[in-house]
C-alpha cells in the first residue's frame, strides 16, 4: 500500500509517494513558481527541468503527476490520495473522503483564505481527473484546533459579529502541531492524554500551540495565518489601531495593508534583506542592526507566547520546537529557550548547539537531564503526517463498506439436539429422525418429532428435535425458559456443556435423564471463510453486531464467530434477543465492530473447552 500526498500550495506544488508500512519514499516531486513562465519541476535529488510556456495550475499538475506516476514502478500500488488543505473551516475537524459535496464545501472556504483552497482544490480536481477510481482524502491544517474552547476561539466584538461562525479563530499548522505533539509524547514515552505541551511550529509561516492532554486548546494564529508570531514575510500580532492609523495618516488602502502585513513584515521587513533567517543570523553576527533587531523580535514574541501558554495550561511538561527555524537554528532555540528556568525547564546550551536532527522521524531533547519541563526539537513532517491520516481513513471506510453487508439474523426457539442412542432411547431401538423442513445452514433440519422438557418447576410439553444426530445431548433454551423451568443454564457456545445442569426428557418410548447439557446458547455468527475475509474477522472472534431500521434498535455486543466451509452466512440469537429487538422474519443485522477482540481473549478460554467435533 503506497500513498500520494499532494500539498498545493499557492505558487509551490509539492507531491509524494510513501510506503504505508514504512513512510519511507518511493518519489518525491516540487514544482515551483507554479503558474508562471518560470515554473520548474524538480524530482528528489535532480537539477530542476522548466516546464512548457506558460503552464496554469491545472496543466502543470497534470503534467507533473504523469510523470510522477510514470517514474514508479508499480503505479498500481497507490491505493490512496491524501490532500492537503489549508482551511476547513468550522465544518471540516478531521481528515474526510473527497467527493463532489466535500469538493463544494472547501471552494465555499476559499473566501477564508483566497490564497491557499483554491489553489489545494486545483490539486484536488487535478488529481481526481487523473485517479478517478481511488480514494481522495482531504487532511484539513485547522483540523486540530476545533478542540479550542469557545472562550479561546471568539474574538471580543459585538456579539452578532463575536458568534458569526465565519468570524472566530481557527488557527493553522494544524497537522504540524498534532503530529509534533505526538512524537514527543512518543519521545517521552507517555500518553498525550497526560501531557500539557507547548510546541512551536517556527517555519516561514510560524505558531504556537498549547496541546493539553492531547487537544489544541489555544493557537497563535487566528481567523487568518496572520495573527501570533512574528513570521518569513508576515508582521503577526500588531495593534488594530495601527492599521487604521496607516489608512488616515499614510493614504493605505486595504489591498495595501494586506501585502504590506502578510509580504513586506516579519523578518523580511524587520531585517531588510529578506525572510531567510540564516542570511538574517550571518548578518546579524557581521553587526547589523536590523538583522540583530529582527532576531529579538522573533525570539521575544516565541517567548511571550510560551509563557502565556503555560500559564493558560497552568504549567507545561514539554516544549517542542519544530520547522525550519525550530529544528535548525541553535541561536533562535537559545533566545528562546533561555531563562525559562520559572517554568522549570532549563535549557543545556551544549546540547542545543551540537543537535543535529537525524534523517527521517526524530526528536532530541536540549534540556538538562534534571529539567522539570523537558526542551525537544522535533522534524515535523506534514506529509507523512497526511499520508497516515489518509490511510487510516480509507482503512476505516473499507472496514465500514465490509460491515455494511447485511447478516440475516435467525430466532431459534428452544430445541433440542441427540445422539442416536439417545433418539432410540426416546423414540425405540432403530429409530431415525425424520426431517420435517430444512434449516438454513446445510445439512441442519427441524424433525417431526418433539419431546416433553420436565424442569423441577415446570415443563414444556413439545420442544422440537434438530437433527441430524450429533456426539452429544444437548438442549438450547433462552433465559425466561430457564426461569419457567426452575433452572439455571450457562450462557455457552453449542457443544460447551461441560458443568451445565441436567433435565428429564421425556419421549413416546421412554425417558432420559440427562445430567448435564442445558445451555442459553452464545448468540453467534455462523460464516464461511470467504465471508470471514469479507468483513475482517477469524473464527472465534466476538464482535458486534447492530440491528437497524426497525422500532426496537439493538447492538448485540459479545457475538462469537464460527467459520467453516460448509455454513452459511447467518446470526443466530435465542426468543429473548429477538424480543429484545423486536425482529421478525427477514431481519438482518450489521457488522459494526471487531473491538471485541480483547474480551475474546478471555473468553477464549471458556470456548478452549469445546469438542469443536461435538457440533
Ligand atoms: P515553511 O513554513 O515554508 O515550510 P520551513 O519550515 O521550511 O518553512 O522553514 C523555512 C525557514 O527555516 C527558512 O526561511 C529559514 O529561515 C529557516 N532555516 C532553515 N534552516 C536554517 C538554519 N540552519 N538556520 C537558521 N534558519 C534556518
């Protein structure tokens, strides 16, 4: 299984192809200055080639991922296509599968960011016109932060304007958060849901987050990628009062402001030569000013936030850098980092300046060994990030499209099964059953005969015979027959009647006293293998199984499965389930779950005791 990733950016198209097993690469591709005469395709470790003329974004991608899927081996391996997304508003809060509607709804999104959806839906339509038979997964990168109380997402306005759905916080960098976030916990060997981080995503775009316990619950950025840090081109944070202020005072228009804070800012603006803060640190350390300011800056803001965040958390047990800047530069982590010791965590400078993050998934600690809050640096990796979510996905809609297939479900009434030298005990020497109609799984059949069920309280007069004879006597009753009876019989799978209690059967020819082999059978699946490879289960498993559409909707928890060749596919429950469900003739059930499979664990044991020949 090998998944696509397709990160569309607005002037940048990055694709890839990871092995699910490994998340290791089969090919990777960028094109950049998409959309312009100068647009370049580059395969990983090759000199970039100019694409043809003047190429929009629909005929580059198209170009490119041909010839992405011609250099694979086995193009036929791709099972999925995982998409990028910058906004999903607050409509999309997890990674979905693409289809026309989801399609729609992100193009609705693109008045929230005009740069990014259209260009991640011309991936999309893109790579759904080349790959219309596999499943496309869009993984949304404010996802992440749905979790954010209200509290953290509203913005103080007017309150018709403060709970406008399309006016709040979102935040960004959604799946680099979440995915950081996780290799820490991962990194200190602990669950997310016991940890309160603080991770950095300082890349060109920039922000922080505070995961508590596994959720966003605040985030730098907001409505827009705008708000929070200083970033590569963008101001962040700044007082409202100033824009207006501009527009009075310096002529702005509102296109004006917009380039002005999101392309001229940041590091960019601060320092004069542009948004690479490896050049901004080389010049810095020459003497410049701007560059030294633009450094102080962006490590004052960090700082700020990390103390805001631990305070919203009331304390904080990591925090985490991460992107370009995060991982790479030692100077900005020591700005940041220092002088944190109030919130316990202090820094090992030695340690920060010789880190060098390992190739592939990494983090590496830069806190002291005694440092109460630990300092980390993480490679984030968005793309494998998708590539997971997006095979998840599909692994879950498989699964949801196996169970879908319906089970017909059969009530059996209580009845009884014999051995021969049972039958001609009840019936005479020589007796055989005789078949009055046959049962659903092959071979099975009611007998014409009955016999009379004695209990200590009371009897059945007529519990029918199935046939054909087996190894062992055995008689199936529900519940409310066991309590009209006076007895109390195990819940057991058929043939487990090892230390079920007894009953006086009573035939035309005699009587039987059996000593043990009344049981309220285990309700259960009977399947084929071709079956059990359908919906994903093994014999012996217990799942679930969700009964529908009816007036009495029930979940069957603890449903074993038996597989053989020879049965058919059916469920078999007792009068009482049935009841319970109020299911006539002609129900089917669903599959709905093989979470079960822990508890089979146990109840395997009680299952090991089974003669399996006895059925
Ligand atoms: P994007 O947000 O575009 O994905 P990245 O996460 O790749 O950005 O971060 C890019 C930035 O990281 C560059 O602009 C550069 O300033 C910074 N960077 C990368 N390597 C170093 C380094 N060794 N030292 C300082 N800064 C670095």
């Amino acid at each position: 299984m090998q998944i696509l990733v397709i990160n569309c950016g607005s002037s940048s198209l990055k694709a890839d192809v990871r092995e699910h097993a490994t998340g290791e690469y089969v090919a990777k591709m960028v094109i950049d200055r998409v959309g312009s005469e100068a647009a370049t395709l580059r395969f990983e470790d090759e000199e970039p080639t100019p694409l043809p003329g003047e190429v929009g974004h629909k005929e580059a991608l198209e170009i490119s991922l041909t010839r992405l899927l011609q250099r694979l081996s086995d193009p036929e391996a791709i099972t999925a296509i995982g998409h990028r997304v910058v906004h999903g508003g607050a409509r999309f809060t997890r990674p979905v599968l693409i289809d026309d509607q989801v399609e729609a709804a992100i193009e609705e999104l693109s008045a929230l960011a005009p740069l990014h959806n259209p260009a991640n839906l011309a991936g999309i339509r893109a790579a759904r016109a080349l790959l219309p038979s596999l499943p496309h997964v869009a993984v949304f990168d404010t996802a992440f932060h749905a979790t954010l109380p209200r509290r953290a997402r509203v913005y103080a306005l007017p309150h018709e304007l403060a709970e406008d759905p399309g006016l709040r916080r979102f935040g960004f960098h959604g799946i680099s958060h979440a995915y950081v976030a996780r290799q820490a916990a991962n990194y200190l060997d602990a669950d997310m849901r016991d940890l309160r981080l603080i991770t950095c995503h300082l890349g060109n775009g920039a922000s922080v987050c505070a995961v508590e316990f596994g959720r966003s619950i605040e985030t730098s950025m907001g409505l827009t990628p705008l708000e929070g840090l200083v970033m590569g081109t963008r101001s962040g944070d700044i007082d409202p009062g100033l824009l207006f202020h501009l527009m009075r005072e310096y002529d702005y228009s509102a296109e004006e402001l917009d380039h002005l804070l999101n392309h001229k800012s940041g590091l960019a603006g601060l320092s004069g030569i542009g948004n690479d803060l490896r050049d901004i640190e080389a010049r810095a350390a020459e003497g410049d000013e701007h560059c030294r300011l633009a450094i102080q800056v962006f490590a004052h803001r960090v700082r700020k936030y990390i103390g805001a965040y631990a305070a919203i958390m009331g304390g904080v047990d990591a925090i985490v850098f991460t992107a370009g800047i995060g991982e790479n530069s030692a100077l900005m982590r020591h700005r940041i980092a220092q002088r944190l010791d109030f919130l316990g965590a202090r820094h090992d400078e030695d340690r920060n300046r010789e880190l060098r993050l390992p190739s592939g998934p990494a983090v590496e600690r830069i806190s002291t060994p005694h440092s109460r809050t630990h300092l980390l640096v993480a490679r984030t990796d968005e793309s494998r990030a998708i590539a997971e979510a997006t095979s998840l996905i599909v692994l879950k809609s498989d699964a949801v499209a196996r169970a879908q297939r319906p089970i017909p479900v059969a009530v059996s009434a209580r009845h009884i099964h014999l051995t021969q030298e049972a039958v001609e005990t009840l019936f005479g020497p020589g007796y055989q059953l005789t078949p009055r109609n046959d049962l659903s799984q092959p071979g099975q059949f009611a007998a014409e005969e009955t016999l009379r069920v004695v209990g200590p309280k009371n009897e059945f007069p007529a519990v029918r015979i199935l046939g054909p004879t087996r190894s062992l006597n055995q008689l199936e009753i529900s519940r409310t027959d066991e309590f009209a009876l006076g007895i109390d019989a195990p819940v057991r799978a058929s043939g487990d009647v090892a230390n079920s209690p007894g009953i006086l059967l009573v035939g035309p020819a005699g009587e039987l006293k059996l000593e043990q082999g009344v049981i309220c059978a285990w309700r259960h699946i009977h399947m084929t293998p071709d079956d059990a490879a359908h919906f994903g289960v093994h014999d012996r498993d217990v799942v679930e199984v969700a009964i529908t559409g009816g007036d009495r909707d029930l979940t069957f928890g603890d449903v074993l499965v038996r597989v053989k060749d020879s049965y058919r596919l059916e469920m078999h429950i007792d009068t009482d389930e049935g009841n319970a469900a109020n299911l006539g003739r002609g129900a089917t059930g669903t599959l709905i779950s093989t979470e079960g499979r822990a508890q089979l664990q146990r109840r395997a044991t009680r299952y090991d005791t089974v003669d399996a020949a006895a059925e």
